[in-house]
C-alpha cells in the first residue's frame, strides 16, 4: 500500500480553520521556516482511507486471539475509553492551577491508593511512560537510598536469567553493574547460587514472580530475605501482575519497590507505540526519593501536589506522567472492585492451564508443572526431527488469524513460543486456537515446507527479519 507521503497532491487538504481570533503578530526573521514543511497533503476521504487500510492490514486485540507473552493482550473495555475522554479530564493544560483540576488530582490519589493496596507498597509514583521507564525509577531509588546513608559499595545488581530483557538493560542504565544468577532446573532462582553472589557490593535484585516462563517462585521468602541480610534492595518487575492481582502482594514477599504496567495489567491499550504508564510504588524507607510532584490529599476534603521534597531524585518526566492512561486503570480498577480483581487472576491462570493442557499431547512444555499467566512450549524437539521451529509454528498462527505468541523468549528455553491467554478470552477461543495449533503440528509431520512458506493469506508474506533490523528504513526520501 502507498504511503500517506506518495497519497500527498500538491494543494489538497481538509483543515477548515475557524477565523484567527488573536491579533496576529511576525516572529523574528531567524526562527521563520525558509520553506514550508513537507507535510502530506490529502483529502479527508483519502486520509480515512488511508488509515483504515493500515488498521486492515494490521491485527490487534479486536481482530483476533493475541497470546503474546508477557504482553498481556487483554481486551479494554470500551468504559475505560468513556471515562477517559470526559472534557474534565481531557481538555484541560498541565499548568491550570491546583483548584481548576481537583477531579484529576482525585484520580492520581485514588489509582496511588487503590495499587498501593494491590502491591502492598506505601507510596506510588505515576510518572514513568512505561514498563523500562518505571525500572529505572526505580533503580534510582534505589541508588539514592544507598547514596544517602553514604554505602557507595554497593555497585551490582542482581538478576535472574529468565529475566525479561529490559531488567538487565535498566540495571546498566541505572549505572549499576548486572549479575545474572542462573535458574534451576524447575526454572525458579537457584537460590544456592543467589546466596553467593549476594554480598557487600550487592544494592539490589530485580525479579518477576510469577516469573517470565511463568512459574511462581515458592523460595520468595528466602529469596528477598538473603537479598535483605546482605544489605541489599529488593525490586519487583510487576509489569505482568494479572495472575496474582488481588491474591498475592509483592510488598508481603518481602519487596521494596514495584513497577506496574498499567498498559499491559490494568487494561489501557497497547502495542504499535501509543502511550503507557509504568507507575513505581515503594515502601516507606523509598518514599523520601520519590520524583516530584506527588499529588496528596490537602488533608482539608481536597487535593493538592507536593514538591517540596528534599531528597526526591527529582521529575523523570515532565508533569504527572501518561494522565489519561491512569485514568483508563482506574475505571478498570473500579469496574472490577474488589471482588473482580482477584477474579480476573484467576480466570488469567485458569485460561492459561486449560490451554497448556490442550496442547501437551503433542508440544513439549519447557517446564510441565502447571503455571500461572503463561506458558513457553519448546519446539526443540521437532526442530531436530522435523526441521520445524518456532519461527514457522508462529508464522503457521497467522493464516489462523492469531497473533504468533512471544518466540525466543525467555532465553533460557530452547526454541521458545511463549503463549499468554489472558482472563478476557472465552473458553471457545481457546478450543478454536487448541485446534489451530493442533492443525499446524499435523502440517509439520505432513509438509514441513509448506510451514516453511508459511504466511500464505496476510497482507505480506514471510519478511526478512534478519534485513529488517540491520538494514531499517526508518526514513521517507521526497523525490526531488
Ligand atoms: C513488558 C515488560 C516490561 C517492559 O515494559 P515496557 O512498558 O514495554 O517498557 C518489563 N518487564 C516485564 C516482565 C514485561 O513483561
């Protein structure tokens, strides 16, 4: 399909400005554009268009089964979206004075309140955009809790090898160095090996429980425990909360401070880049480091934001993060209650065994014990005795029309697919794509190739994955 620069014809457009109402008045010559911008220019029918062409050729949530694991595609319900676009939260500017926004300010306190109780943390912060952005947060933390009672030998940070990507990636960017402390064979910590790596040097763990092959790690206890007698922090990656939201808190396995991703576990919309929102809660021995401002209750029947914070590591991002975001989590978070959310867990890890178990006769579970929000199935076997692998049973999924699940993660598995359900899909979608797995497995035995070729009805076939990332066309060249 073209792009909406090859659409663009000189002189069209759909812009209907209404009369300027301000005296109009010259910039200096210096900040004055020498030429136009290059902007598309389209009708409104072709810009539609355009956009719905795009939105056809994609697959999202409302287009079908999304077993993405660790992204918990789970559907949004569309009050989340009612209650966002309410003027009195949308139209309104970071600046306006506290009393003009007491609604937003109320939000903020609420869903802080409301997640601290879902963490057992004692403060939260709703700055970070996202997952990677509330770790470092965190980090930081962390790093200034140490900083402030002067223990500057503390450079490491501990983290498991089933960890997701970004833990380690957020670890360096925090300038810490990362060890990684190797799983056992059940996929859990080793917490042999935990225990000699922690030490003097040791300023914290980061951990996912349930972890990334989505087993809950029973040591816990132990494990935040060896992490707090060597002097160390304990960090929860709580960016996939849905199998123990409600049940289980990680402020009582003995952590510190927890990310959320209130894009992935509390339902507001992800995927293709849009807004998120990592938010960071901790305990109380953090709460002096918190970004600025934190809005609070005036303790007078309204709210009001705090910056006079002294210890604070100061704004990580401009204003009080992805507002709207939050505001789609607490609608969640409310239409729920307190009944719903446990619930909603349940039925995650419900869904989650029903279809591992669909799906053992004939795939190998990297770890066949039952799990919780996730599975990863190993496709190692019938890599070496049919030539089949991972990357061909995802792509087999989309001429089902399913979102492939996460491939070749966590690293620790083999030929890994990691397949999410979520809570939100009935139990036909999970007999219908039971089936296509099932389908593609007697492909595999039947005519490997033909999963070889496989996607044969998308918009595009099979792409170049390996030239699509070291050569990416990032850019759009005018024709002169
Ligand atoms: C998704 C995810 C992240 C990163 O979140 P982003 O919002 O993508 O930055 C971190 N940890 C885990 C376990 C995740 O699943």
């Amino acid at each position: 399909m073209k792009l909406i620069f090859e659409r663009s014809i000189q002189g069209r457009g759909c812009a209907i400005l209404p009369p300027c109402d301000v005296p109009v008045t010259s910039l200096p010559e210096a900040m004055v554009r020498k030429e136009p911008p290059k902007l598309p220019q389209v009708g409104e029918i072709d810009l539609s268009r355009h956009y719905t062409q795009l939105m056809k050729q994609t697959h999202g949530v409302n287009d079908g089964f999304y077993p993405l694991g660790s992204c918990t595609m789970k559907y949004n319900p569309r009050v989340n979206e009612e209650a966002a676009a309410l003027p009195g939260f949308r139209r309104i500017h970071p600046l306006q004075p506290e009393e003009t926004v007491q609604g937003c300010l109320e939000v903020l306190v609420t869903a802080e309140e409301l997640l601290c109780e879902i963490t057992g943390m004692d403060r939260m912060t709703f700055q970070p955009a996202a997952g990677a952005h509330g770790e470092l947060t965190g980090l930081l933390l962390i790093k200034a809790y140490h900083h402030h009672r002067q223990d500057t030998a503390r450079t490491k940070i501990l983290v498991p090898d089933s960890a997701h990507g970004t833990n380690p990636a957020s670890a360096a960017m925090a300038g810490y160095q990362v060890v990684s402390i190797p799983s056992g064979p059940d996929g859990c910590v080793d917490v042999e090996a935990l225990r000699k790596a922690a030490g003097p040097d040791t300023a914290g763990l980061m951990l996912t429980n349930p972890n990334t092959v989505g087993l809950f790690d029973r040591n816990i206890l132990e494990i935040t425990q060896i992490v707090h007698e060597a002097g160390g922090l304990c960090y929860y990656d709580g960016a996939n909360l849905n199998a123990v939201m409600g049940i289980a808190r990680p402020g009582d396995m003995g952590f510190d401070v927890v990310h959320l991703n209130l894009h992935k576990t509390f339902s507001t919309p992800h995927g293709g880049g849009g807004p998120g929102s990592g938010p960071v809660g901790c305990k109380e021995l953090l709460v002096p480091y918190l970004p600025i401002p934190l809005a609070q209750r005036d303790g007078a029947g309204g709210y009001r934001l705090d910056w006079d914070r002294p210890l604070t590591i100061g704004a990580v991002k401009d204003f009080y993060g992805n507002f709207l975001v939050v505001a789609r989590a607490l609608t969640y978070i409310l239409t729920l209650g307190r009944e719903g959310i446990p619930e909603a867990a349940e039925n995650a890890v419900l869904n989650c065994n029903y279809l591992m178990t669909r799906l053992k006769d004939v795939y190998d579970m990297a770890f066949d014990t039952g799990c919780m929000h996730e599975f990863v199935i190993t496709l190692a076997r019938q890599k070496k005795e049919l030539g089949v692998t991972a990357m061909d049973v995802a792509k087999g999924l989309l001429d089902h029309g399913i979102h492939p699940p996460t491939m070749y993660f966590p690293l620790i598995v083999e030929e890994a697919l990691m397949v999410e359900p979520t809570e939100t899909e009935s139990r036909e979608t999970l007999d219908e794509a039971a089936e296509a797995f099932h389908e593609i497995y007697r492909t595999a035995l039947s005519d490997p190739e033909l999963l070889h070729q496989s996607p044969l009805h998308t918009p595009v076939r099979r792409l170049d994955e390996v030239a699509a990332a070291r050569n990416p066309r990032l850019q759009y060249h005018f024709p002169d």
